[in-house]
C-alpha cells in the first residue's frame, strides 16, 4: 500500500448512523405527493447518492417526481428527525481523536444537512473546513470527481488518499480515482439488509470502528 497521506470519510453510514433515518423520512415525505417509494429501492439505488440523483433514480423507478420545493421539505423533516434520533458511529471519535494524518469528509449530502449532521454529532471539530459536498463537483458518486476535489484541496495524491466508505457507489468512485478503498459495514442499515456486492472492489472490509482503527494503527496513522 502507498503511504497514507490523508483519509477521506463518507459522513452518512460511516461518521453518522444515519441512513436508515434517512430512508424512512425520505420515503413517507414522499407519500405526500402520492408517491410509493418501495424500501428495497432505496437501498439498492439511493444509499450513497445525491439528492437529485435520487430525484432521478425516483423517476426512472415510478415515473413521477415531487416538486422543486420538496428538496427544502425533506432536508428540514430529515433534520428534526437528526436532532432527536441521530447518533455518531460506534467507535468513530476515537479514531478522529487519534488519528495523526490529514482528515476530511466527502459526503453526497448537502452543505446545510453535512454540517448539522457533525454538528449534532458533535464532531464536526474534527474536520473544520475540510467539509466536501457533491454539490461541489458537477458528477456525484459513483464517478470519481468529489474524492478528486477533496484530495486536490488538500494538496495531496490520489494514490496517497484512504477512502472509509460504505456504500456500492462510494467504493466505485473511491477506485475510479485511485485511491485506497476501505468498506465500512458497521452501520444499521446492514443490519436491515443493505448489502454491497461482493463483485463491488475495495481493498479491505470492516465490520466495526475498532477495526478500523487496528488497521490505522497498523499503518501508523494513530
């Protein structure tokens, strides 16, 4: 493996325990505008994608689509439920605490939703800036651009960068830009039945943060 110079986080699934929240809410704001997402969707082609990524998927998938304002709705609905219900990953401060490298998020959420995420989580401190939404590039997840653009802000090669991912079309993007690719299982959603195909590359799988964190230390980036 080439020296580890920065570590890339997906923030929902990885930093946050998030995503089973997130698919609820999506889906009953939906029914507003009586519109019947199936649950298995959701996993199988949203997890790891951008709003209007989704929007789209959600076209192909029941012909029909909300209106622009749902965007603002659902991010408002998603983030009363985050105040209450959200938590960090088992695990995660403690490897954000050790960790000596270079750090920083790269997420498909918005700016407003990433920040009050880490912020409720109460780990936003451990990145500051270092916060890169795929509203920042112009193709989301799986192409390669927003790991491209967090490494290139932070002065550092593609093949010098760990990505911590969990879902198909993180560990896509994170190998279409060269980059070490790590899959992180620990989230609730694999205990409700999201799966990431075993033909999906990465370059190790973790079941937990402890994990994780064994592999850091290994590799001297704690």
């Amino acid at each position: 493996m080439n020296k580890i110079e920065l570590v890339i986080f997906d923030c929902d699934g990885v930093l946050i325990d998030s995503e089973m929240v997130s698919g609820t809410v999506f889906i009953n704001e939906l029914k507003r505008y009586d519109i019947h997402l199936p649950e298995r969707v959701f996993f199988e082609r949203m997890i790891g994608r951008s709003f209007d990524q989704a929007i789209a998927t959600l076209r192909e998938e029941t012909g029909k689509a909300p209106p622009p304002e749902f965007k603002e709705e659902l991010r408002t609905a998603l983030l009363a439920r985050f105040e209450d219900e959200l938590k960090p990953i088992k695990g995660i401060t403690t490897l954000l605490a050790g960790l000596k490298t270079k750090r920083c998020v790269a997420t498909s959420s918005d700016p407003v939703r990433a920040a009050r995420s880490l912020a409720i989580t109460k780990i936003a401190d451990y990145f500051g800036p270092n916060v890169f939404s795929a509203t920042m590039v112009k193709n989301g997840k799986p192409a390669p651009d927003l790991f491209l653009h967090a490494a290139h802000s932070l002065n550092t090669e593609p093949r010098h960068c760990v990505v911590i991912e969990d879902s198909a079309y993180g560990l896509m993007a994170a190998k279409s830009a060269g980059m070490t690719a790590w899959h992180f299982s620990g989230g609730s959603h694999f205990h409700a039945g999201y799966r990431v195909p075993e033909t999906v590359e990465r370059d190790a799988s973790y079941s937990d943060m402890a994990e994780i964190l064994a592999a850091a230390t290994a590799l001297e980036l704690v």
